[in-house]
C-alpha cells in the first residue's frame, strides 16, 4: 500500500501539468501509482 503522504505529493507535482486533468480516472490512478514507486521507495 502507498503511503498517504506520498499520495499528497505526487498529486499535488502532477496537477502542475495541464495534462493530468485531460486523463481518466483510472489513467490518473495508474499515474500516481507509477509516480510514488518511481520516486518514493527506499534506495538500498
């Protein structure tokens, strides 16, 4: 499970971009998802 606070962020860095708002639910879902994995996991 994602953390909440990573959630937060990631939609607050992706409503910058115009593009965010012309995805679908679902696609917005999977992006926040990418976005948090890609940003906000723990380096070994």
């Amino acid at each position: 499970m994602i953390p909440r606070h990573c959630l937060r962020k990631a939609i607050r860095v992706l409503m910058l971009s115009p593009l965010y708002f012309r995805l679908t639910v679902a696609a917005r879902q999977q992006l926040i998802k990418e976005f948090c994995q890609t940003y906000f996991t723990e380096s070994p």
